[in-house]
C-alpha cells in the first residue's frame, strides 16, 4: 500500500522544502500537496518524486513490490516455444 508521508520522511532527511523536490521532480507544489492530502497518486508522479529524492519506488510502499523476474522469464520461455 502507498505511504505519502515517506515522502515526507525522505524530504525531510535531505533536508529539502517541498518546493525543491517540486522543482527537482519537475512538478507542481500543489501536485505535491495533491498527493500527500490524498494519499494517492500517478504512477508516472510517483516515480518522478522517487528519483527527485534518489531512492527506489518501492520505498514509498509499505510492502516490496514483487519481483517479477522468474515469473517474466518463465513465460518467455513458453513464448518462445510456440
């Protein structure tokens, strides 16, 4: 599940105001301000504030995302059977 307030905790290590990670991020404050007030957000935005703060998506979510390495490689290997 998404955790907003990681961005929060990530931003404030690093010392930054939301109007640097807006601008690092290439955002709005007020899309920033969206997301935290809702808890939710774009794919797309949520990969932009991961790497305007230097960290991997998955460190917004309370969960890993899988890795769908062996699951992809498995059905390659049926796909290139056929």
């Amino acid at each position: 599940m998404f955790d907003c307030q990681q961005i929060n905790v990530l931003r404030e290590a690093k010392k930054m105001s939301i109007v640097e990670l807006a601008r690092t991020a290439g955002m709005t404050t007020q899309a920033i301000y969206g997301i935290l007030g809702r808890n939710d957000g774009r794919c797309s935005s949520i990969a932009r504030l991961a790497k305007a703060l230097g960290v991997s998506v998955n460190a917004f979510f309370h969960e890993e995302l899988p890795d769908f390495k062996a699951e992809r490689e498995r059905y390659e290997g049926i796909i290139d059977r056929k």
